[in-house]
C-alpha cells in the first residue's frame, strides 16, 4: 500500500506522539509499505519513507524548539497528489491536519486519530478561553474522515463527548529494547551523582501539562524522612529551565533527552517511575516500565488506570506531597513487580494494516496510475 501520514508532531521531537508514529512507521516499512510523512519539521531517513516538511512556524509561549503546522491546504494537496497514496492518515489534528481534512476528505480514503487530551493541555498553556473553538474543530475534523481512531479508551471517551465514534489503535511497546533482563550491578553514571540512595526517575516531555513542579514539595518531603531518594528527569522541554530552578538545592539530576538504550538501562537500575502528570491520554512509558518489571507511582486518571498493569501505586490527584512520598516510600520498601506481557509495535502495527486495508477499499478500489512521485 501507499499510506501517507499527515502529523503536527514529528522527529526530532521526542514524545510519546513521536515515539508511536516512528514505530509505526519502522513496520509499515519493514512490512514492504511505502509512507509518505508531511510534517513541519523531518528525521533521520527511515527505509521506503519519503518525508515532506511543511510550512511551520514557532510560537515562543507554547515550545520554542518545535515548530507548528501552518493550516495551508496546498501545502498537503500538492505533494499528496504526486503521491497518489491509498489511504492518507491524519493524525491528532489541530489546525494544520484540520485544514489538511478539509481539503482532502473527498478526495482520498482517510483515517484521523486522536494522540492527546488537547483540551486538557489548554490550562497549562493559558490557552483556557479556546476550549469552545477547539471542541468544534474536533467534532468538524474527526466527524469528516472514513475512520477515526483514538489510542486508549479514555480517547474514545473524548471523541464520544464531541459526538464522534471511533475504533480503538492499542499502545505498543518495542520489546526489542524494553524487556526483562538482570538489574545492572552498578548505577549508569549519567543517572544519578548519589548511588548510595535510591533513585525515582521521570521519563518523558518537560512540559506545563506534565504537572512536574509539584514533585518538589514531594521530594522536600521525603528528603527529612527515613526513606529519602534521588530524582532524575529523563527528557527535555520547554519548561526544563523553570523546572531547574525550582528543584534548586534538592537531590535532583536533568539528565536530558537519552537514548533509547539508556531509557531501558535507567528503567533496570533506578527503582521507581514517577509519573504526576493529569493529562496523559495513554502514557506509554509505564507501558515501557512494566514491561522491565520497573514499579511505578503515579496519578491516578482515567487514562492511565487503562494503562497501568501490576506493580503501579496510583495516587488521588488532590494529594498532599506527604502522601506521594509515603507511596514511594512503600514502593521502594517492595519487591520489584515481575515483568509485564505487552504488546509489541509489530502487532499493533499488523492490526493498523488491516484498518487501512479497509478504509482504502471502503469508496473505491484502487485507482490506476501512481501519478507522478518526483521531488518528494
């Protein structure tokens, strides 16, 4: 087949959006696909993937290393019509996969899914007075494709509130990197300056919506206690300077965007993901956790109660700081939780394949002609 993906958020950001499309992509590629990618910004080369950058900008007060999709239907037409692709994929659409809709809908077979609780992220960005603007988008753009997607059940529920049904497209993980394996004798020194005290990690974006401040009052509290610890950030953002000066003076590390293979590491040798934040949709790191058998401490939302598996300690999102450190003192108190079964990116990726399938041959079989696939 010929899938092109339309996406707001591509490489080289990095987050949990980020993380599923490239795999996706990987296995559509590997499954002898070709994939045509239009986004604001591009990656390193993926094997039968073209990939198309689009007209962006940055907007300074939302994140000022990411560039926005600009709503320029002809910016999406032009290259989709040399590429001539069996289905186009839309995904989590504001206003440039919401133009890209609009523009496209009668034109070829589509499917458009739904990656984050965007009304949600509204507050943390000081964006509240939009929410009546972006339901509506969200009921015109998710109403018009042939398949709308959503990638847990809590997303379903989102769609369902604007009046859109939609299929479910399960989290994956890549079983590849994230598995059981002995725990390391010695802590990566990147992790962490002070081995000799356990180590609560955070794993993704620093960003408003994370709800990460609120860890400082909750390590504040532990440090006096009988059971303190150290926390590592494992990521980037934009709010990584402000998060830096108010975890001054407490035992904390910034360890950055990592690899991979590091992530793996730090989920085997640190002892507690930490995970606040009120705005997930899945939250695939506790995925990735549970699948090294790493304990988890987290907020407890509806999105992530569909996620979690054993070994996950959730925490009323009211709590005080003395009742988040209490629950990590008794997680670090426990024995670590066997590995998890998850499902691997290959699997979910096989059922994606079989959706596109679908929706290709739901108004017409495949057109003759490939059109004209030069300056891709």
């Amino acid at each position: 087949m010929r899938i092109a993906l339309v996406t707001e958020t591509w490489l080289p950001s990095i987050d949990g959006v980020v993380t599923r499309l490239h795999h996706t992509v990987r296995q559509l590629s590997a499954a002898g696909h070709d994939v045509l990618v239009l986004a604001p910004s591009t990656g390193t080369p993926i094997a039968r993937t073209r990939q198309r950058e689009l007209p962006g900008m940055i907007l300074p007060f939302v994140d000022r290393s990411r560039r926005i999709g600009l709503p320029l239907p002809w910016s999406v037409t032009e290259p989709l019509d040399r590429f001539d692709p069996d289905v186009v994929h839309v995904v989590n659409p504001v206003l440039m996969g919401w133009a890209a809709l609009r523009s496209i809908a009668d034109r070829h077979s589509t499917v458009v899914s739904l990656h984050t609780d965007l009304e949600a992220y509204l507050s943390g960005y000081h964006l509240r007075a939009l929410r009546s603007t972006l339901r509506a988008l969200m009921r015109s753009a998710y109403g018009q494709a042939d398949l709308a997607l959503a990638t847990s059940p809590y997303g379903q529920q989102r769609l369902l509130a604007v009046g859109v049904n939609s299929k479910l497209w399960p989290p994956g993980v890549d079983t590849d990197v994230f598995n059981h394996r002995p725990r390391p004798i010695a802590t990566p020194t990147w992790l962490t300056d002070e081995p000799e005290l356990s180590t609560a990690i955070y794993v993704g974006r620093l960003g408003p919506e994370k709800n990460l401040e609120m860890l400082a009052p909750v390590l504040g509290s532990a440090r006096g206690g009988l059971r303190p610890w150290h926390l590592t950030f494992i990521g980037d953002g934009p709010e990584r300077g402000r998060l830096e000066r108010r975890f001054a003076g407490l035992p904390v590390t910034f360890a950055g965007a990592r690899s991979v293979a590091d992530v793996a590491a730090a989920y085997h040798a640190a002892d507690v993901l930490l995970m606040p934040s009120l705005t997930e949709t899945v939250g695939l790191v506790l995925l990735e956790a549970a699948a090294c058998g790493m304990p988890v401490v987290a907020a407890d939302t509806p999105a992530v109660r569909h996620t979690v598996q054993r070994g996950a300690l959730l925490i009323p999102p009211n709590a005080t700081p003395d009742r988040w450190a209490a629950a990590i003192a008794e997680t670090l108190d426990r024995p670590r939780p066997e590995p998890a079964k998850v499902t691997s990116w290959r699997e979910v990726t096989a059922e994606l394949i079989e959706a596109y399938r679908w929706v290709a041959e739901l108004r017409w079989p495949r057109r003759p002609g490939r059109g004209d696939t030069q300056g891709l």
